[in-house]
C-alpha cells in the first residue's frame, strides 16, 4: 500500500471524481474542505486551517483535499458529495505556503501544499500534506491556542493527559544493517590472479532519533567467517568485541557510544577472494542481530549474492 506522501503526489482530477462518484469517507488521514475565500479572509477559515495541522501532526499524519464538499453520509461520517473548485488556486497555494508557519506553534516540518488541478481560469483543487511529527505537540493557533488530535474522521481537543504524553515522547532511532563490498586489490596464487574483497557490515541510523549504545551481532555461514584483522586491516573494528558462548560475534558499547540520524557506523568485516578472470564467489548468508537505547533489538537475515560481491569487487 502507498504510503500517505506517495499518494499525495499521485493525486488528480481522476482521483477526486472517485472520491465523489464512490462517496469516499473522511477517515484517520483524509480530511475534506470548501473554503469561503482563497486569501483566508474569513475567521473559520484560518482556524479550520490551525485545527487541521494541529490535528494531523499531533496523530498519524493525513491530507486535505481544499475543493471537496463533504456531508455526513448514512453512517454519519462525512463523505465526498460534490466537486467545488475554487477560484484561484496559485493564489491559495501562495497563502496556504505564508499561513503554514503561524497557524501553529511550533511549526510542523514537511508540510506541503499542491495544485492537484488547475484550469483555464485559474480555477481547480489544491492538496496540503501534513505529516506525522515527532516535534510536538503543537498547538493550533488562529485564536485556538488549543492543542488537537486526529480520531476518525473528525478534530478533537487533546485532554491535558494527551499533551502531558506527548511532551514526553522521545524521537527515536530507527537502525538498518549497512553492506558495502569493496575492492582489496589483487593476488597470484600457482598463476592464476584472484580478486581480493572486503565486505563491510556496519550500523545505519535512517531514524529522527540517536542511537546511543548501539550494538550488533553477526552469524556467518561458512565458507565465510569475521576478519580478525577488522575493519581496517589492523585489527580495528567500530564497536568493542564481546565474549560471546556461540558462533555469533557481538558488539557492543556503553552510550558513549552514538550513530547519530542521517550517519552510519562500521562495525566488522568479512573478507574472501576468487578467481579474477571468470570465478564467482560463493553466496554470503548471514544472521544479525541489532539494538540500540530506545530501539528493539531486530533479528533477521541478510543473503549477498556472489554475482553481486564480484561486482563491486572488480576495479
């Protein structure tokens, strides 16, 4: 299934005569909206703007679609009735773009805003994406300076527990298990050359949050095995080595130890080689194990293919 900025990119005019045709429900990630005036001179305009972002980056994140009525269907949820461009959606998406960063407090990062459809005269539908965020709670201004989740299909206020929890939420880590195969140079053995070949395993934070004590365990099938010799060819790995009772090689640190969001960390390295002019190596297959504060350990396993070693090992 796309995920919800995918198909806030994949919106158009076909999407929303869906919408009505099928009359889509308002639901956890969609809301509906007329609006009275593109420049936002009405009151309830700004504040239903102010509740929206609100209420979308307090909870799970979701879209508005400006140019769709909605009325409450058999099931009492409103759904998709009728399409009502409106006049002039440069100009809306121009004010959506100034009003974005006051109407709530603190702003909410990767808001986005786009023409899904725009006509000969100007007319069309305008989508905002508003993402989940990790940075609340935030509160909608616009005279509101009230702080509102998304249940349903519908804004609610937060009760103070609500808020209470939400300022002590922790952005968190999210680790990933990093192979890079890399060229050791070559070697002759009874005349004939082979290819030398180092593959790195190391630790990729791709989450918002820092991984502090990060650790990662290492099964290797044979014919491969962890290099002594480390990362670096002398002996260094990326974490301290653990004593280990089994065939998994473990490493660990105490939170000194940190793979901060966007960065990575070599930890081991397998090395092999094979015949230069037309050998293949053999599979990798590994099982690993990997932690860190604040993230689950996951265990899984990870099959690199010999084709694949041979090439990014070959100059």
């Amino acid at each position: 299934m796309p995920d919800l900025r995918e198909r806030f990119e994949s919106l158009n005019r076909a999407t929303l005569e869906d919408y009505v045709s099928n009359q889509q429900e308002e639901n956890l990630h969609l809301d509906f909206k007329t609006i009275s005036d593109c420049a936002f001179g009405q009151a309830d305009d700004r504040k239903n703007l102010a509740i929206s972002l609100s209420g979308f980056a307090n909870s799970d994140g979701g879209m508005i679609i400006w140019g769709v009525d909605a009325r409450k269907g058999p099931d009492d949820i409103d759904c998709a009735q009728v399409l009502k461009p409106v006049n002039d959606v440069n100009a809306l998406v121009s004010k959506l773009n100034q009003l974005t960063s006051d109407a709530v407090s603190p702003v909410v990062g990767g808001v986005a805003h786009r023409a899904i459809e725009r006509m000969q005269d100007g007319s069309g539908f305008v989508a905002t994406l508003v993402p989940a965020s990790d940075s609340g709670p935030h509160m909608a201004k616009s005279r509101q300076d009230r702080y509102f989740k998304r249940s349903g299909d519908s804004f609610l206020k937060m009760e103070h527990f609500d808020v209470a929890d939400m300022f002590g939420r922790r952005v968190k880590p999210d680790l990933r298990l990093k192979v890079d195969i890399l060229s050791d140079g070559t070697h002759s053995a009874n005349g004939v050359d082979h290819q030398d070949f180092r593959v790195v395993i190391g630790i990729e934070n791709v989450g918002r949050g820092s991984a502090f004590a990060p650790f990662l365990g290492v099964s290797v099938a044979a014919p491969y095995s962890v290099s002594a010799y480390g990362v670096d060819g002398n002996c260094g790995f990326g974490l301290p080595r653990l004593v280990s009772r089994d065939s998994v090689c473990r490493f660990g640190s105490t939170s000194s130890a940190v793979v901060h969001p966007g960065t990575f960390l070599d930890v081991l390295a397998i090395r092999g080689s094979f015949e230069g002019s037309a050998g293949v190596p053999e599979d990798l297959f590994l099982a690993y194990e990997l932690a860190a504060e604040q993230s689950p350990c996951v265990r899984d396993e990870r099959q690199v293919e010999g084709t694949m070693i041979r090439f990014y090992a070959c100059p």
